[in-house]
C-alpha cells in the first residue's frame, strides 16, 4: 500500500502481516449481553483463537475514531447499528497469541483491547457469519466452565469492573 489508509480501510495482506509483526494491534471487545443476562459469543473462523468462542470484536484502522471503529464493527459483527455512547466502558485489556491471522510461522499477535459492555441486546437478530461459524448465548456460569471459550473472553469476567 502506497498511501495512507483511509479510515476503516482494510490493509494489502503483507502490509498487515509487517503491522501483526512488528506492533501490537488496537482492538475493540464487545461484552454483549442479552436483556436476560446471557452473553453472546461467536466461534471463530479464522487465527488467532480459530475455533475458539470469543466475544464479538475487531481492530481499529488508522485514522478511525474509537466511535467510527466502534459503530463499524458492531454493524459488521452484529448486524445493528449501534454507537459507543450505548455501551459501558469495561477497561484495557492485552492478548497475547502464539499465532496471526494469515497463520505464517515466526510471529504471533498482540492486542491491547478496549473493552465494552452493551446491555440488553435483542437476541432475535440475524448475525453476520463473516467472523464466526457458529454463536451462542451463555449465562456467565456457562462461559466460565466452557473448555471452547478463550481465555481471554473469560478474562472480561475474572476481574472486579472497572479495574
């Protein structure tokens, strides 16, 4: 890629494989919880954490505000227009993976997430399976005691909020 991205902007495969390489990757986690309390978690189809459920998340781009990013990836994984202003802020996580997203040996991948919470989101709607394969809503004893949840979804549950 030859010019800065635009916001949003997908980058040419060896343009992201230098990023995953040589930084860490900024991240958006969404906690999303049905009105009954459950959580919704997609089983992933693609590296890190392939096969694994995981909450629904993405990057953020290069020139994309936490808003932008915020309302893009909960359209692309959730199918619903939903603004950051929505949700509550649950704190900074990191995720460290043996492995990157185009499975190339040598290098694994690094988040720093920002994590969110939406409450109350109508379970009923159509899911994109661009991400996952498959979804499930689990009560938070369910998730906890699930070998296919990552660890790094439960984390968003093992600490007291806010911290």
């Amino acid at each position: 890629m030859k010019h800065e991205p635009k916001p949003g902007e997908h980058l040419a495969p060896e343009d992201f494989d230098a990023v995953v390489r040589l930084t860490p990757l900024v991240a958006i986690d969404m906690v999303v919880r049905s009105p009954a309390g459950s959580v919704l978690l997609g089983r992933r189809r693609f590296e890190p954490a392939k096969g694994m459920f995981f909450t629904i998340g993405g990057r953020i781009s290069k020139n994309e505000t936490l808003a932008a990013a915020f309302q893009r990836i909960a359209l692309a994984e959730l199918g619903a227009d939903t603004r950051i202003e929505e949700a509550r802020f649950l704190g900074v996580f990191e995720h460290f993976y043996a492995t990157n997203h185009h499975e190339l040996a040598g290098f694994g991948t690094h988040y720093v997430v920002l994590a969110y919470e939406l409450a109350s989101f109508n379970p009923g709607l159509a899911l994109p399976q661009d991400q996952h394969g498959e979804f499930a809503w689990m009560t938070l004893p369910e998730l906890m005691a699930h070998p296919d949840v990552h660890p790094n979804a439960k984390a968003y549950f093992a600490r007291p909020q806010g911290q």
